[in-house]
C-alpha cells in the first residue's frame, strides 16, 4: 500500500516539474518540507521504530 503512494508522489513530482518548468530542487525542497512537518507533528515516530508500513 505504501510503495505505490511513494510511486504515485514520485510521479506527481516529476510532472510538477515538467509542466510548471521550475526546478527539481524546488520540488525536492517541498517534498523535505512536507517530511519535516510531518515528523514534527509525529516526534516519536523514527524509522527504525518498528511500525508495521516498512
């Protein structure tokens, strides 16, 4: 269930790229800020921390 969102987010990206023509980097950057406010929200939560998605 996990890899195809992580597929689907990885194409949606690329397509944001191509269509607005901005950067990958800028992309990538909202991608790391998304990841960061979700782990800020969830501070316990680690990969390593055993859950049962990966």
């Amino acid at each position: 269930m996990i890899l195809p969102a992580y597929t689907d987010i990885a194409k949606q990206s690329v397509a944001y790229v191509n269509k607005f023509g901005c950067p990958p980097e800028y992309v990538a950057d909202m991608l790391r800020d998304i990841a960061d406010a979700l782990t800020s929200i969830h501070p316990g939560s680690e990969p390593e921390g055993g859950c049962s998605c990966c």
